[in-house]
C-alpha cells in the first residue's frame, strides 16, 4: 500500500482492522499448538534459504538431521528451501519425523518437498512461528545464515538468558563463519562494555562437524529423562 493511500484511511479504520487482526493471530496459535502438540522430542535447523545442494553447509544439514533422526529426534525447520530443505531431507529419507513451519514471504520461500504432509505448517506471522520453535523443540542447530537466522538465534538466547524459558542446547556449526560474530560478543559486549556476564558465553556452544552438533544434543539430554518442551 502507498503512503497516499494509507493517509487516506481514517484512524478508526486503522485501530478496527489492527482489533480483528487479534482474531488470524489466535488462529495460527491454534492450529500451531493443535499439530506441533502431537510431536515427540525434536531439535530445530535453522540456516540461509539461499545455501543450494552441493554446497558444504546444505550437505553437512543434511547428514545432521539424519544423525538426529537415528537418534529419535523430530527435525523442524522453517520449512523453506536452502538449510531447511536440507533439514527436512535429511530426516525425511531417514525415516524421521520432518516438521516445517512456513511463513509467507514476497521472496525466497517455498515449502520444500521433504515436509512430512501432515507436519507442514503455513504462518504469516513471524512471532507466531517463532513461537512454535521454542515451545516444541529440545534444541537448536544453527547453520550459517543470515539475518533470519541471527533473528532466531539471539531470541533463543535472550530468553534463556532472561529465564523466560528452560535452558536447551543451542548449537552453532561453522567456527569460521561465526568466528568474527563470537569474538565481538567475547571483545565488545562482555569485556570493553560488560552488556552481558561471563557466564552467557556458556549458552552456546560452537562446533564444526555433524558428528559434533548431534554429539552436544545427546550430552545436553544424557542428564535429563528426554521429553517435549510443554
């Protein structure tokens, strides 16, 4: 919509519109609730739509979530193409349960075709979504991304940090593609302006190989009887 047109709205409309909106939100909420309920344990893949197959990264996705997969963990993803669909291919043709929660986008994102049919979730708002994340997954692999990814990562961050959620593994893969991200945190915000503790560096871990990512879930989980997040 044009800024000419939004002018040309009254105040009322605006306010009346923003009330029945309330109502499509609880919507999503439901449904989301309703399907992702029915879930076991699973960790979510997060990374960049734009990685293609081949690439190190949508390979390495892939194998993670197989490794998940034999282990009897669900994988959820955005549900889009690039990380995600490595994601859900990887669970997919390993016989795991391949969850995908899709939101509209004017670019990049289509529903991949290793969604389990019955576990393809459709969004148009992102905190609904991001909701659906943190409520129904045991842990988080990040990929390397970009501003979506760095979105769902520092969020998950800052609700553990603030204990508006249980702690849960968060797993970032790539030392070479979160390594000037890590020393900034490390350097700026924890010791040349103390924006955080010492002990927050410890919310993530960093690691570089499959094997690693799935290796952090199962020790996170071996103190713990494994169950879902509600």
């Amino acid at each position: 919509m044009s800024d000419d047109n939004f002018k040309q709205r009254s105040w009322n409309e605006v306010k009346s519109n923003d009330s029945w909106a309330v109502f499509k939100i609880m919507s999503e909420f439901v449904e989301g609730y309703e399907k992702m309920q029915r879930i076991g344990p699973s960790v979510s893949i997060f990374g960049s739509a734009r990685t293609k197959p081949g690439t190190k990264y949508y390979e390495m996705a892939v194998d993670i979530a197989a490794k998940l997969s034999s282990k009897g963990y669900g994988v959820i993803t955005g549900g889009g193409p690039g990380i995600m669909e490595a994601g859900n291919k990887g669970a997919h043709e390993n016989g795991g349960v391949s969850v995908g929660l899709n939101i509209e986008l004017p670019f990049e994102q289509n529903n991949n075709p290793c969604i389990d049919r019955d576990k393809s979730i459709d969004f148009d708002y992102f905190f609904v979504r991001k909701v659906m994340f943190v409520k129904y997954s045991q842990g988080f692999i990040v990929m390397p991304g970009g501003f979506g990814t760095l979105d769902e990562l520092f969020e998950s961050i800052t609700l553990i940090q603030t204990h508006k959620i249980g702690r849960f593994p968060i797993v970032l893969v790539g030392k070479s593609f979160w390594a000037g991200l890590i020393d900034w945190v490390r350097t700026t915000l924890l010791e040349t302006e103390g924006n955080i503790s010492p002990k927050d560096m410890d919310l993530f871990v960093v690691v570089d190989t499959a094997e690693e990512a799935v290796a952090e879930i199962d020790k996170f989980y071996n103190q713990y009887l494994l169950r879902p997040n509600f």
